[in-house]
C-alpha cells in the first residue's frame, strides 16, 4: 500500500516562500526516486521536480534557482522549497511515486499553493 500525503500549501504573497512537504508511507523510501507535479484547472499536470535515491535532483526550466527539492530518508519524507514565487506557481501540487517500482504511478491528494499579485 502506497501512501503519499502532502502538506504546506497555502496563500502566499508574490516573492514570498513556502515548503511543501511529503510524507511517503512506502517500503524502501530511501531507494526510491519520488518527486512533484503540479497542475492549474484546465492544464496538463506538469513535472516541476524529482530527486533520485541518491540525491541527483531534476528541475522544470521554470523553476530553477528558485525551488529546492530535498529529502529526509530517516523521516520517509520530501520536501519543496519555493521560493521567489510568482502568481503563475499557483496550482495544486503533487507528490509522486513514479510508476516503475510498482507499475503505477501513486499521487497524493495535493497540496494548494496560491500566490497573490
């Protein structure tokens, strides 16, 4: 059973930071590559980013040096940090567990980011 559960979400003026985080209640975290997605109402989900077992972590163009992606392998926890927001990152943000350990791809409930003007 696969359990992913986001949190950290909220209102957040233009400029200003916030840090997702998600608890992961799947066997071997540590080994695993998990990441984020988020989506507006009326887009395709989009890919912001991962990070591998071994810390290698992949960005969206649109949000390099601005989003930090992190993990705690003792807490089975993974973190985004955002910062420099702009109106444009609202959108409902995933977590994910990509499809190739399990042959599904897992998403939690996600999480509302809002960036106001």
């Amino acid at each position: 059973q696969v359990q992913l559960v986001e949190s950290g979400g909220g209102l957040v003026q233009a400029g200003g930071s916030l840090r997702l985080s998600c608890l992961a209640g799947i066997a071997s975290f540590a080994n695993k590559e998990l990441g984020w997605y988020r989506q507006v109402p009326g887009k395709q989900r989009e890919l912001v980013a991962s990070i591998s077992s071994t810390d290698n972590a992949f960005y969206a163009d649109f949000v390099k040096g601005l989003f930090t992606i992190t993990r705690d392998n003792t807490k089975k926890a993974m973190y985004l940090h955002m910062s420099g927001l702009k109106a444009e990152d609202t959108a409902v943000y995933y977590c994910y567990l990509p499809a190739k350990y399990t042959g599904s791809t897992y998403w939690g409930q996600g999480t509302q980011v809002t960036v106001s003007p």
